[in-house]
C-alpha cells in the first residue's frame, strides 16, 4: 500500500507542475468520444471523436474524427490500422496570421497490456503519416508516438487512470510533444465508463493545460452480424 500511495503521489506531483511558458492564460477543454465496437472474435472498429477548446467552453481550436480495424492478437495484444481527419483552427492571438489547416492522416498501431499486482498497464504504439492542408500549400510529416497508461481500480465502479506519452517527429526537430495526462474514472455500465481529467501538453517553447471529459463506450455488435436461423 505505502508503495501504491507513493507512486500517486509522485505522478500528481509531475501532474501539478507549473509551465515556465504558458500557451495560453486560460485553461482549455478536451470533450472526447471512444468507442471499441466488436464485430467478431478477432475484429472490432475503433470509433473517436475529439472536441479540443483553447477555453473550456469557447474559443474552438481543433476537431479530431477518428477511426480504424483493430485485430485482437489475443486479450492482451492488439494490432490497429486506421484513418483520421483533422480540422485545426490557427487562428488563436500566439499564431497570429496563421490559416485554418486540414489534414488527412492514417496510421498504425500495437498496444500491449500486462498486469503488476492490481496495476493496469497499456504500452501503444503508434505511427503516423500526416498529409497536411494549409490552404496555399501542402505538406507530408511523419512521426512515432509511444504512450505508456496505468489503470489503478478503487472500487467496482472508481479508478484512477494516469499516462505519458511522447511524441517524435521523423523530419526536422525530433521533438514534438509530450502529453502527461491524470484522471478520475467512473464505470457507468459493464461496456462504459467516463473519465474527469487534467491534461499538461508540452511542446517545444509552450505548454497547454487541458481538462478532459472523456466518455467511452465499447458496445459488443457481433449478434448483428450473426446469420439468422432459416
């Protein structure tokens, strides 16, 4: 138990750091939407929908649609390729003169999960190629994103869930971002949970923090795609 505590502590500690080179003033909102929706043994599609806020109610930056065919190696490893659009508005006072981008973005990726004592850990990995539309030019980046989370259950119905991840550019600068992420989960149903969190997104000469409202929703479809009996 002391052991357990301690590591809370320690990740609300680097959670609850202050950014020498705030962003913004204001704290921004992440309202996000997931879904794994299991259409056999092997195979199911991942839903995602993600509403991103330079404010928490106002002041709209990005929509994120998301989606993709996840192979179910086993309970324990999944293997994912999928397609993502994209639409950002620039046009916050830091990046004055900026237009809004659009981008098309496809990717690969594996998690891996394990258990440590009654700890959840997820390992994802992912690839990215991103085909970006400034209005006037377009461009192609690539980059590699590894996240690692851990799941702390409290109760049947209350958990904890906290993670990293780091973002590499595969051109140009290696750094991209780096997002710490804490929060309070609730399971609704069997299949449904929502979780109350903080965000802190950093890149290379700012730092963003975000609440995130995220609600996720993993429904079993495979009876809709059973044969029926003549």
């Amino acid at each position: 138990m002391i052991k357990k505590l301690a590591t809370l502590f320690i990740l609300f500690g680097l959670l609850t750091v202050n950014a020498q080179q705030p962003g913004e003033d204001e704290m921004g909102a992440w309202y996000m939407y997931f879904g794994t929706n299991k259409v056999s043994e092997r195979f199911s599609i991942h839903t995602e929908a993600q509403f991103r806020f330079y404010e928490t109610t106002s002041n709209f930056n990005q929509m994120l649609l998301r989606t993709g065919l996840n192979y179910h190696i086993n309970p324990n490893a999944i293997a994912t390729a999928g397609y993502g659009y994209i639409d950002t508005d620039n046009t916050y006072f830091e990046l004055e003169g900026e237009v809004n981008s659009k981008e098309h973005r496809i990717f690969e990726q594996f998690i891996l999960k394990n258990k440590v004592w009654e700890l959840l850990f997820e390992h994802r990995y992912r690839l990215e190629q991103r085909f970006l539309d400034f209005g006037e030019t377009t461009e192609t980046q690539h980059r590699a994103r590894y996240r690692i989370q851990m799941t702390l259950p409290l109760t049947n119905t209350f958990f904890l869930n906290f993670y990293d991840e780091l973002f590499i550019n595969l051109q140009d600068d290696l750094f991209g971002q780096n997002r710490l992420y804490g929060a309070v989960g609730i399971h609704i149903t069997e299949n449904s949970s929502v979780q109350l969190g903080y965000l802190r997104n950093q890149f290379a000469n700012a730092v963003y923090n975000r609440l995130q409202l995220g609600v996720f929703y993993n429904p079993d479809l495979r009876g809709l795609f059973k044969k029926k009996k003549p």
